[in-house]
C-alpha cells in the first residue's frame, strides 16, 4: 500500500513543488491539500493520513496549535513541519507539540523524497540548520543546569536502562541529523538495523521523535561533546 500523504501549505508555489514530487513517486499517494487553517483543520478531520506535512505560517490559525490539534486527533500518523521558519522557539515548540520532523523549504528534492520515507520508516527527518540550532538549545540549557548534571546521571544510571555502545554509536549519528541510509552507511549496518536501534533507543529514554531524544540523551548525560 503506498504511503498516504497530506499536505497543509500555504504558498501555492510551494504547495505545487510538494505535491508534484509526491504525485511523481508510485510510493506515495497525495490524500489532499489545504492552504490555511480552517482547511487543514477539516482536512485533518475528514482525511486519515499516513503523513501531514504542515506549514507553520498560517494566515488565520497558529500553525502549532493545529499540529498539536493533529497530534490529538490522529496519533498514528507522522506529522512533520515544513517551513521557512528556522528560529529555536519554533523549532522547540514543534518537537514538544508532536512534529515527527522538521525540515525547511529549501530541502532539495531527493532529500525531500528521502525525508518521507524515513519519516515513514521510524525516523525523525531534521534539516541540518534545524538539527544544529536544536543541538546549540540542548547545549546552552545543559551549561546552565550544569549543577544538575551529577545527580541527573545518576538518576540516568538508577532509573533506566543505559543505552548500549551501539545504541550511543545510532545516537550520536542521529544527533547531526543523518537519515536512517547515511547512519548505516557509516557504521558498515542495514537500514532495518538502524531502525531497531533507534526504536530501543526510544523506548530506553520514552521518548518518541528524534528531537526529545538527543534532548533527553544530552540532558540526562548520556551524549557528551
């Protein structure tokens, strides 16, 4: 079965480019569009997706407010944000309201396609900028918690399981923002092996997306410059 896809964006140029490249790929089927809020919003409610792409920049609604509406009312499905908004409050604010991924318009397109089947497979696709502005958030809250760390480490090792050297190996890869194909690259594993560490990785730190891990990782001690 292909994988169903909506799309909420609101620059018809955009939307176009999107749509094509998802219409052009016999894995993907194009389940509806939307070009505001109230759109998207009945959308949501009248179309089951596999993925909703959403763009944060909506004229009449909070674009988070309805991807927190998404994550209520389809909890199955992957959305993931496609912006031209890559400033740390959006991107924080969307990874805490459920976004699977964060990517911005300028994505290439093979990266694009790439994105969709990884978000898809279990991963959690972020742009490079968007990866390492959230890593310099993660970052700059760990330098002024840093009195925490000591107990917080301690917690880590009582109160969940540690990750295992592979597992921290997957984690750090996931942390630069890789997909699944360039983290097995790297370390000589299959795709499907990737995606079984990155799913015991989210289970260890009870986390569901690929930003609330390399946040609770970092903030817990277990990824370390």
């Amino acid at each position: 079965m292909p994988i169903t896809i909506a799309v909420i964006e609101v620059h018809p140029i955009f939307l176009a480019h999107f749509t094509e490249l998802i219409k052009s790929n016999s894995d993907f089927l194009l389940v509806g569009t939307a070009v505001d809020g109230r759109q998207g919003r009945r959308l949501v409610h009248e179309v089951n997706a596999d993925i909703y792409l959403l763009d944060l920049a909506l004229p009449d609604i909070s674009g988070l407010d309805l991807l927190s509406e998404i994550t209520s009312l389809r909890p199955n499905a992957n959305t993931m944000i496609i912006s031209i908004l890559d400033d740390e409050l959006n991107i924080l604010s969307a990874i805490e309201r459920g976004a699977a991924g964060y990517i911005l318009k300028t994505i290439e397109s093979a990266a694009f396609v790439s994105a969709l089947h990884d978000l898809h497979a279990g991963a959690s696709p972020l742009s490079p900028v968007v990866a390492k502005k959230l890593l310099n958030v993660i970052r700059r809250r760990e330098a002024e918690n840093r009195s925490d760390t000591v107990s917080l480490k301690r917690l880590t090792a009582s109160s969940i399981e540690l990750l295992t050297e592979r597992e921290s190996q997957v984690l750090r890869e996931l942390a630069l923002g890789l997909a699944f194909r360039e983290i097995a690259v790297n370390l000589s594993i299959s795709c499907h092996t990737v995606a079984q560490h990155v799913r015991n990785i989210y289970g260890k730190l009870g986390v569901s997306s690929r930003g609330r891990a390399v946040y609770e990782a970092t903030k817990l001690g277990i990824l370390e410059e």
